[in-house]
C-alpha cells in the first residue's frame, strides 16, 4: 500500500509560522482537514500538491519525492481558487488539461466524456464556463483534477460559496470518489466532512491537535458539553468563564451551549457533543 508521508515539514512568511512542523502518513481513504481561515489548511495542502516549497521536512508518495514527475503524475488537484477560461466549453477545457497533461488525443475524449457524466456535467458539456453557477465551475474543477486518474486527490476548500443544495451534491460525489485512492479535503464546514470522513484532521495554528475518526474525536469531548437556559446576567458570567458553542436569546432568558469539565451552573445539562462542539472549542 502506498503512503504519502510527510516528515516533520514547516513553512513560515515573515513573521507568521503557517505549518509548524508537522508530520503525516497517510494510506487510501477520505480524510478531512477543518480548521477556520489562517489555520494552515490551504499552505499545508499546496506543499503536499507540490505548489509550494516546504522551509523545513520532506514530503513523499511511496518513494517519490513531491517535486518529481511520478509524484505530479499520480496526483490531482483543485486549489481553493480555481482557474478556467470563461469562453471554453467544459469539453473544450478539459480537453486542452488533459493534452498539457501528456494525454493523447482519442483518450482523452473518452476520458472526458465519462468525468463529465461522473460530475453531472453531460448535458452542459458543450456550453461556455462563463455560463456555468459557482456549483458547476468547482464540479468541472474536480473534473480536471481527475484527468490523469490520480491516486492522491487533492480539493481544497471545495464547496466554498456554494449552496446547501450543492454542498449535499458534493458531498455525495466526494464519497464515491475515495474508493482506492487518498483523498484529502480541507474544509470549515463541518458537515461537509462529518459522514464521509474516514479520518479528521482538526488544525490550529499551523498544527494539528486532534486527529482521528469522527467518534475517536468525539470521544475527548464526552461528558463536556452542557445546554443552559439562565437570566443574561448570568449568561455573561458564563461567557466569561466557558467556551460558548453556541448562544441564543429566548423569551428574555439566553440559551447557551458551552464546553465545562464540570457542571457549569445548577441548570445547566450534559449533553452529546457534535463535532461541530469540537471545531468549535478548538477553535
């Protein structure tokens, strides 16, 4: 089984540490990168698609090194800004990918016309990008990242803008697509990784935390959150004193979810944590 490893890797700007020297080793499966923005995601996934140089570490894919040819030929990538020209056609835009790509011709028509069909875009095939919704632009960005059939997949921020409709289309073709292959997938949104996720990463700071499956991650948090529902006075005394999860006013009372070791106040009951609890505290 290949892995892709990466031993001890950093990178700085100026005066701000954006990955502090972490090491993964990763097998075939789906794994979720949450974190909120400036935590390190998007620095942390351009080294592993070999964007960015690391200041410190090495990085691999089995015994290819990041900056080689085999590695770029098993890897697929979408970055968090995706690129297109807006007067293409999505057929004619894949196409001229899949030829920079090395692809010959004749394949990558008939590689093209399947990935259309796998992202749902067969029957907008031949009509220009600059006519496409945000939802339809990030399906044709995973479309390109899949030309070369790649083992390690790569999608950065990949439902970013788009609606709970599309989130919930994405979601489901993200699923079908990890069999056989490492999928990474950097996100702030908790729901698009919570079911789909083999394995979750949680990164602050350019370091990661907590890491594990979704019940593994859960399983910190157990018998730590509490819901309360208390005059506002209070409320601020809580605030003060507890990390807030969530906070809302009812009825000239305030209901208030938040993270304790120990009952918080006389009122307040223990209750299941959510991942969403978790990114939240971490946060």
């Amino acid at each position: 089984m290949t892995k892709l490893i990466a031993d001890r890797i950093a990178k700085q700007y100026q005066n701000k540490i954006a990955v502090d020297t972490l090491s993964l080793s990763l097998g075939p499966g789906l794994y979720g990168l949450l974190g909120a923005n400036g935590a390190g995601k998007t620095t942390l996934l351009r080294m592993l698609a070999g964007v960015l140089q690391p200041d410190r570490g090495e990085i691999f894919l089995g015994k290819d090194p990041v900056q080689s040819e085999r590695y770029r030929a098993h890897m697929g990538y979408l970055p968090q800004e995706f690129g297109c020209y807006p007067g293409f056609t999505a057929r004619d835009f894949l196409l001229y990918l899949a030829l920079l790509k090395g692809l010959s011709k004749s394949s990558a028509q008939e590689k093209i016309r399947k990935l259309l069909d796998t992202v749902g875009l067969s029957e907008a095939a031949d009509k220009k990008v600059k006519t496409f919704s945000g939802g339809m632009k990030r399906r044709l960005g995973i479309a390109q990242a899949l030309l070369n059939d790649p083992y390690l997949l790569i999608l950065d921020e990949p439902t970013a803008g788009l609606d709970p409709k599309e989130r919930v289309r994405f979601r489901n073709l993200i699923s079908q697509l990890k069999a056989g292959r490492i999928l990474i997938l950097s996100t702030h949104i908790v729901s698009d990784v919570e079911y789909i996720a083999d394995k979750i990463f949680l990164m602050q700071k350019g370091q990661i935390p907590r890491e594990g499956s979704v019940q593994e991650i859960l399983q910190s948090m157990d018998s730590s959150v509490w819901e309360c529902r208390t005059d506002p006075a209070q409320a601020e005394l809580l605030k003060a004193r507890y990390p807030i999860v969530n906070i809302r006013e009812e009825a000239g009372q305030v209901f208030l979810r938040l993270c304790a070791r120990e009952q918080p106040c006389r009122d307040a009951v223990r209750v299941k944590p959510t991942l969403e609890d978790v990114y939240l505290y971490d946060s």
